[in-house]
C-alpha cells in the first residue's frame, strides 16, 4: 500500500511540469482554503502570502482583482458580506501540469446552509503558489448578485 506522499512523488515523476516545491495540488488548494477563511487581517495578509505569489491574479463573475493588497480586500469584502460563514471544498482536487481545479462552497456555520457555490481553476507556480484563479459561480442568492 502506498502513501499519499509515496503517490504525489510519483506523479509529479511522470509530469515533470507539475510544480515542484509544493506538497501537489491538495496542499495549495489548501492553503488557498485557509486563505479564503482568514478573519483576522494579520492572519489573512499571511495566509495570501502563503497561498498566492505575489502578483497573483483573481478573475470571477463578480471580482477582478490582483497582487496580496487586492486578494486580501476581496476576502475580507466576503467575510463582511457572509459574516458567520466559511469556505469548504466540494470533492477532490484535481491536476495537471500547474493547474487544478476544485469545487467549493461558502457555508453558515449556525445552520450548515450553503447559499454559495463554485468552481475554480488555479494556476501555479513552480513553488506551488497560486498565480491565478478563475472562478465560477454556481449558485448565489439574489441579493449577493
């Protein structure tokens, strides 16, 4: 039985274009996740820092915005609207050369509802940080449109 190391260490082997200073495409997905659910403004400026390199992008329906400064503005401008609620993934990630792509949710933590829902693709650096995001909108409820 291998690990999931074991296995990540074999794929990036046989896809020599997959970023190489990342633990693959779970880990920056799940920094990109601790990102996004990043309160504090001290927490969140690191968590951005971690996750995106510094003139990431970020591209969806209702957002275009770029570099640490603009990141930290949007997900705090989601945390003010959706006060009480967090980001979780929906499924697997999934890989190839530097993209993934993951479904996510935006979640009431007091009632478990999900008024939010979406995709997004990253692109990543060599060091697995995020350099791009382009996200789609699943479900949102009128009053967020």
């Amino acid at each position: 039985m291998t690990t999931q190391h074991e296995q990540q260490r074999a794929a990036a082997q046989q896809n020599p274009q997959a970023p190489q200073g990342s633990d693959g495409y779970p880990a920056a997905v799940a920094r990109y996740f601790a990102a996004w659910n990043a309160t504090d403004a001290a927490v969140l400026d690191k968590a951005v820092a971690e996750a995106f390199a510094d003139d990431a992008t970020y591209t969806d329906p209702m957002a275009d915005v770029a570099g640490h400064e603009g990141l930290a503005a949007l997900i705090a401008g989601a945390h003010a609207q959706f006060p009480g609620f967090v980001f979780r993934p929906l499924g697997d990630v999934d890989g190839h050369h530097d993209l993934a792509r993951f479904g996510w949710e935006l979640v009431n933590e007091a009632d478990g509802s999900a008024p939010v829902a979406g995709f997004d693709v990253v692109r990543l650096d060599k060091d697995g940080r995020i350099r791009s995001v382009c996200g789609f909108l699943d479900r949102v409820p009128p009053s967020a449109a």
